[in-house]
C-alpha cells in the first residue's frame, strides 16, 4: 500500500513538473514575443512618419523653389507642377506672403512643415495675412499653377 501511494506521489509530482516546465516555456515564447512585436510596430511607425516628412520636404522645396523661379522669370511667367501629395496632410497654407505650411497628421501626432520664400506668395483665398491652399491639400496627383505677377507669385490648383 505504501509503496502504491508513493508510486502515485511521484507520479503526480512528475506530471506537475512538466506542466511547470510547458508554462516556463510558454512564458519564455511570450517574454520574446511581444518585445519584439512592440518593437516591430514602433520601428514601422517611425518608418511611416520619416517617409511622409521627406514626401513633404521634398513637395516643399519644389513648391518654394517653383514660385522663386517663376517670379524671378518674369511678370505673366507660368508654371505647372504636378506632385502626388501624400493623404495625412490635412492643410496648406501660407503666412505673411512668405512661409509656406503644411500640417500633417501621422501616428505620432499632428505636425507642421515649414518653407521660406525669398518672393512674395499668395493664393487667391485670404484672410488677413494668411492665405488657404486647401484645393491642393487632399490625398493624390495635383497639378499646382505657378503664375507671376509684378510683386508676387499666385499658387492655385491648375485646371490645365
């Protein structure tokens, strides 16, 4: 009888060993798991938003330098630029006939770019010293008109 007992008590004991060792292992998987999950999703996330501010930077400058050679060119001087403007930029706009700005919003929050003007730039919708571009803000292929005049240079949406 005793040695039935003791056959049993170390049988159990055996069999709560390895399901001891199967929840170790499994902890173990999960403990390697999800760091690296987390990282893989922060590293994407960071990648998203360093593509978007280099498609904007990259917009931005044309934009400006578009506008700088325009008016540079010459009065009644016209341009027509076609860029693909990436979906999380919510709004363009431009300050004071020399800073043009773009807010975006992406998985880190809303942000804003920021391009100066050597020229005077404007757009046909103002308010004050802020002048909207939201026609050309939205998601996909824009064609952006670029048109001297004696003192600055108008940015509009083309319909050429």
């Amino acid at each position: 009888m005793k040695t039935k007992s003791h056959n049993l008590l170390r049988k159990l004991n055996s069999q709560s060993q390895s399901a001891l060792e199967y929840l170790m292992i499994i902890a173990l998987t999960l403990g390697i798991i999800i760091p690296t999950t987390y990282l893989f999703f922060r590293y994407s996330t960071e990648s998203n938003t360093k593509i978007l501010d280099s498609q904007i930077n990259q917009i931005g400058r044309s934009m400006i330098d578009t506008a700088e050679n325009v008016y540079f060119s010459g009065e009644s001087s016209k341009i027509v630029l076609e860029l693909n403007m990436p979906e999380s930029v919510n709004s363009i706009y431009i300050i004071d006939n020399r800073e043009l700005v773009f807010n975006t919003t992406t998985e880190l929050g809303e942000n804003e770019a920021v391009f100066f003007s050597s020229v005077n730039i404007t757009s046909s919708n103002c308010q004050g010293s802020t002048c909207s571009l939201s026609e050309i803000a939205s998601l996909g292929i824009k064609k952006i008109k670029f048109q001297s005049y004696s003192n600055n240079v108008l940015i509009s949406k083309s319909t050429e």
